[in-house]
C-alpha cells in the first residue's frame, strides 16, 4: 500500500495533465493548470532548497577549513552580493521615504548592470576563447591518433568557423555563416526533437507506472 498510493497519484496527475492538453473540458482546464501551478511552486521550492543546501555545504567547508575553503569564501560573497543585488533595490523602492533613497535604489542597479557588463560577460567571452583553442588542440590530437576523414572534417570546419571571424578573407565569413545557419543549425533542432522525445517517453512511462522514480 506505500508503494501504491505513490504510483497512484503520479498516474491519475499525469493522465489528468495530459489529457486536458487534448480535450477541451472546463473543469479539466481548471484542474490542470491547478496542477502545473503547483508543479511550478514545488520546482521553485526544489530550487530554493537546492541552493541551501549549495550554501550550507561550503559554509561547512569554510568552517573546517577543508581543502579549497578560499574558493568557498569566494563562491559565499558572490552569492550574498548577487543576491543583495536582487534584493535591495527592490526593498528601497517599497520604503523608500525620499529622493535619497530612490537615487540608492537606481545606483544598485547601474551597479548590477556594470557588473553584468563588464565582469560578467568578458569572463564568459573569454571562457569561449579558451574553448576555442582547446578545440583546435582537440582536433590535432585527433588527427594525431586518428587520421581519417572526421578527423579532418572536424578540424576543417573549427578553422573556418573561427577564422570566419577575422574579416581577412571574407569568404571564409560566408561559409561560417552557411555552416552556422544550415549544418549546425540542423543538428540543434535535431537535438532538441530528441531531447523532447526522449522526455516524452519518460513522461509516458512514469504515467503508465513503468518507471518510478518516486518511489526510489
């Protein structure tokens, strides 16, 4: 019976959902999105809980002084600092009681942006310029080990793809372009179509009572 009433409920929630996307019924509508509101709430819940927990388990490693606890500290300031970014503007502009504090709220958030702007995305700019290099690396030891046609097909395309870049050759900036919109952009929606039938399939197999993963 504890093992029933959990498949019970995954299997009539699901079937509830699923076919109030088919079936156009008032009070089916009305349970639905009952449902997906709560499916929201937990997930943001799940969220929450998860980023306690990403919080608690460095503060117990700064605490104890365990290997890498600097990048503990780093990770808990980023987080406390972020979050005030979110936070403190918003809470000024509720209470705020003058001009100052208008004027403190708009300064938090030209702080948020500069941040956002130029810490934030050279960062991540030049994460994806390291990447680049680490593809070209990749591909020569590729070849190295393996000289066939893949090989040289993946290389090929990461020149062209970063040197398409450089205005030097401008042709080389049409192929990226063509290889961008066309090849690579068919193997993201390639991808996605499986990604989705794949979650598809789960869905279906969690509403049959196939797999149960509530119950592990």
């Amino acid at each position: 019976m504890k093992m029933r009433l959990p498949v019970l409920i995954a299997i009539s929630v699901g079937a509830v959902t699923l076919i109030a996307y088919f079936v156009p019924f008032g009070p089916l509508e009305i349970v639905k999105s009952l449902l997906v509101d709560w499916a929201a709430t937990l997930s943001a819940i799940a969220l929450l809980l998860g980023i306690l927990n990403l919080v608690l388990v460095h503060i117990e490693k700064f605490a104890s002084f365990k290997r890498g606890w600097v990048y503990s500290i780093v990770l808990l300031l980023g987080f406390i600092f972020a979050l005030g970014m979110g936070l403190f503007p918003p809470l000024l502009d509720m209470t705020r009681q003058a001009n100052a504090q208008f004027n403190a709220a708009q300064t938090m958030r030209d702080l948020a942006r500069f941040i956002f702007l130029y810490i934030q995305t050279p960062i991540e700019t030049s994460l994806l310029a390291v990447l680049s290099i680490v593809m070209i690396m990749a591909g020569a030891r590729l070849i190295r080990k393996r000289r066939n046609l893949s090989a040289a097909l993946f290389v090929l395309v990461s020149l062209v793809l970063i040197l398409g870049l450089a205005p030097l050759v401008p042709i080389l900036g049409d192929a990226r372009e063509w290889i961008v919109q066309v090849p690579a952009l068919a193997g993201a929606r390639g991808i996605l179509l499986g990604v989705a039938l794949g979650a598809i399939t789960t869905g279906l197999r969690v509403i049959i009572g196939v797999d149960r993963p509530y119950g592990e």
